[in-house]
C-alpha cells in the first residue's frame, strides 16, 4: 500500500510540475516594469545598501566590466609610463610623446621641419582612461565640458603604444569628439548634452561612476529601491518585476544587451527621436538603433577571422568587425539549441573565471551540453593541447565555436577574439540570420535578401 501512495504522490507531483510549464508558457515572457520610461536610474551604489547586494558591488569593480574606465591618473596608469615614450607615424609625419608630470600623465603631438625644427606642438593633460588589464586602453583629454580622445593607446599583448583607433585615416591629433553613443559602452551614466556632439554635462558622469554599473544591464534601480525599502526581508518565489534580471528574459532580449555593446556592424543608426542612452535592458534593441552590416564575400571570411599578421596594425582598431551575436548566431551550437543559447550561457558577469580556473570553467560550461565522450580528440590529446596559451575552450574543444584565434584589434574578451569558427558556421546559416535587429539584410518592403554591397 506505502509504494502504491508513494508511486501516487510522485504521479501528483509530476502533474504538478507539467501544469506550472504550461500556465508559464501561456503566461508569456516576464513584463519588467522598470523598464517604462519613468522609471528613474539611482546608482550602483544604492545597490549595496541595506545588506541587499554587497558582495556584488565590493568585488564587481575588480572585473574587467566593473574597471572599464576610471581617471587617468590612477596609480596603476602612472606605473605604466616610468618614462617618456615616443611614437613616430611615417604616414602622418607627426610625432606623439606620452609622459608623466607629477601625478599627472599627458601626450604630446608634434612635427618636426627638415633641419629638425619643431613646426607645432600640442600637450593635453589625460583625465580619463577607457579599456581594460586583459586587452588595451585608450585616454580622454578634457577641454571644459567636452571630451577628446587622445591620439596614443597602450596595447596590452604587445606592451607598447600606438595610434589609437582611427587615427590611420587622418591626423586627428587631439581634435576627436568622445560621442554618448561610444562611451555609453565604457561609462554606464554619462550626462551628454542633447544635439552637442562631445559636450557633456558637469559632471560628466551620473552618481560619480566611471565604469560599466549596475544599470546598464539591469536598467534603472528606482522602482526596486522603492519597493524593497517597503517589504525590507520578506522572501517571495514570484519573480520581481521591479528590475531586469537578464536570467530569466527570453533569448533574444537577453543577447539584446550584451549586443547593445558589443555587435559591430558598417553603421549604427539610431531610430528617429531616440538617443543611445534610451535603451533600456529588457526591451528590443532595434527600437532604440538599427545595426547595418554589409554581408561579406566568400574572399572576406578570412579577415572576418582576424587572424593574427603584427600587433598592433595601424588601422586595425578600426575595422567594425566585431560581429559576436552574429557569429554565435551561425554556429551550429546555436542551431541546435534552437535558439535557447545566449552569451550568458557562458559569461558570467558578476564573478567571471580567474586564469587559474578558466579552463575547469569553461570545460564545466561544455559539458552542460556535451558529453565528455563526444570529443573526437584522445584525452592526451586534449591534456597536451591544454598546456598552450590559448584561451581555455580552445584548448579544451577542437571544434570549440570560439576558436582561439589572435586578434589584430582591441577585443573586449581578452586578447583573443570570440569569432565562430568559419568550420563551425551551420550549413543552413552560411548567410547571415535574420533577426529583428539586422535591417540591412532585409528589404523592408519586399522581406527580401540584399545583394551584396561590396
């Protein structure tokens, strides 16, 4: 009698279980209501407070996302410049100098005439930093409320200055506008002026903060403040709709804000009466921008690649070839999850995996998937390729859809690039996908396939 109610109360508990999928799946996807327009942003900082989410905003700042940018005259930057550094453009025919005066770091620009006279020279003092320890950095110049960017980059893998990006297509000097649109990527609240191009606000920065915050992925904090002040400990299984958790949003919205900032593309248009810091996560991407990419010929695949030829190449930084939700999007892993892999499938945001534990990682990441026996490789194989100075799902998985190619650019994973192996790319998705947010590769009238432009 005991197994027949046993056998009855797992049947019951099954039931269960099945009748609260199909209420979910009726239900639809979560509505967050922080994502209205109303809904005022509030700072990380606000995060921390009241015993809420402390770990996170103590040890956040030391990832590379939460060390996106900070003020140039960190001890950690002075350190990397112990004496003054030169660099000659033949091209340009201009001179540029990085050194450190004090507590201060500054660039110069100048040229100098046959007999070795200086015909000009420029020196601005560097305020701001951008980039990260793992990649490259690049500086921003202040000149009253508006930002510049500095024509000197440091790269990481090489250990050297160079041009920064753009800067092979012209003498720029000290002259570049820092547009909302670009640091929105790098600063998670910067206060820019309506329709003045590089003009910000005083501050610049919303709350003070410099790097990438809280909000940018989980949009505006207001609304959960309020409302957790009101029912302070109270522990509810009901999902909060009070902020984004990108966790628990469809695929597609999820990738929408990893893609807000890192899908290149030839071009970016912002929908009309919109501004880059209108997006808001848990919203489609394309009503804030439309991502335009021209489709590549069977002759640029390998370029697509970015494999490795010197680093840095002049000009390199330049090229909008950072295409990684497309890319993930032709990979066969993607296919046949039907849809259901996402960045965060694999990156986690809060706490990412140190040097020293990335492969057991990633390899634990894998094997959600696949079978440890599904690999073609011998496991000496696979222990000997695991020794190499290659990122750790290379190394682990031959046929890994992010192949441990060298870059030629400043990525924003490391100093490799996360571009799907062309051997990899689904036979059915040798042409891109078509997705809501690639209008380029559709005609808006017709629903039809653009012809390539190049």
């Amino acid at each position: 009698m005991s197994a027949v109610r046993s056998s009855r109360w797992v049947l019951a508990t099954l039931l269960i279980l099945a009748g609260g999928i199909v209420w979910a799946k009726k239900r639809g996807p979560i509505e967050y209501r922080n994502t209205r327009p109303e809904v005022a942003y509030a700072g990380s900082k606000s995060c921390g407070g009241s015993n809420c989410h402390e770990k996170i905003c103590r040890d956040f700042p030391r990832t590379p996302m939460g060390n996106s940018m900070a003020p140039a005259n960190s001890p950690s930057e002075l350190a990397r410049v112990p004496k003054l550094t030169t660099v000659f453009s033949p091209k340009l025919n201009c001179y540029f100098d990085v050194f450190r005066e004090g507590s201060d770091l500054y660039q110069s620009e100048y040229a100098l005439d046959e007999s070795g006279k200086v015909i000009f020279k420029t020196t601005e003092r560097l305020e701001y930093v951008i980039g990260g320890a793992l990649t490259g950095t690049t500086y921003v110049i202040r000149r009253g409320q508006h930002l510049f960017e500095a024509p000197l980059s440091f790269y990481v893998k090489p250990q050297q200055w160079e041009l920064s990006p753009g800067y092979e297509a012209g003498n720029l000097g000290f002259t570049r506008p820092i547009f909302s649109g670009c640091l929105a990527c790098h600063n998670g609240q910067p206060e820019s002026v309506p329709k003045r191009d590089g003009m910000y606000r005083e501050p610049p920065f919303r709350f003070g903060e410099y790097a990438i915050s809280c909000e940018c992925c989980h949009g505006p904090g207001q609304l959960h403040n309020q409302e957790m002040a009101k029912k302070r400990r109270r522990w509810s299984r009901k999902v909060d709709t009070s902020i984004v958790d990108p966790a628990k949003l469809p695929p597609r919205l999820a990738d929408d804000i990893c893609m807000d900032c890192h899908q290149g593309g030839h071009t970016r248009i912002l929908q009309p009466g919109k501004d880059y810091m209108d997006f808001r996560p848990g919203t489609p991407l394309y009503r804030t921008v439309a991502i335009f990419k021209v489709p590549l010929k069977k002759e640029q695949r390998a370029e697509a690649n970015l494999l490795e030829t010197a680093t840095p190449v002049r000009g390199s930084m330049a090229t909008p070839l950072w295409w990684k939700n497309s890319s993930l999007e032709m990979s066969k892993c993607y296919e046949a999850s039907h849809g259901q892999l996402t960045c965060i499938t694999c990156h986690v945001i809060h706490d990412p995996p140190t040097p020293q534990n990335r492969v057991a990682y990633y390899r634990e990441k894998c094997l959600t998937c696949h079978a440890d026996s599904s690999c073609r490789m011998s496991l000496k194989e696979r222990m000997e390729r695991a020794s190499l100075p290659m990122t750790a799902w290379a190394a682990i998985c031959r046929r890994s859809p992010w192949p441990g190619l060298r870059t030629r650019t400043i990525p924003t994973t490391g100093s490799y690039a996360t571009l799907v192996s062309l051997s990899l790319i689904s036979p059915s998705r040798k042409r891109l996908r078509i997705s809501p947010d690639w209008f380029a590769l559709i005609s808006p009238r017709t629903n039809r396939i653009l012809p390539s432009l190049c």
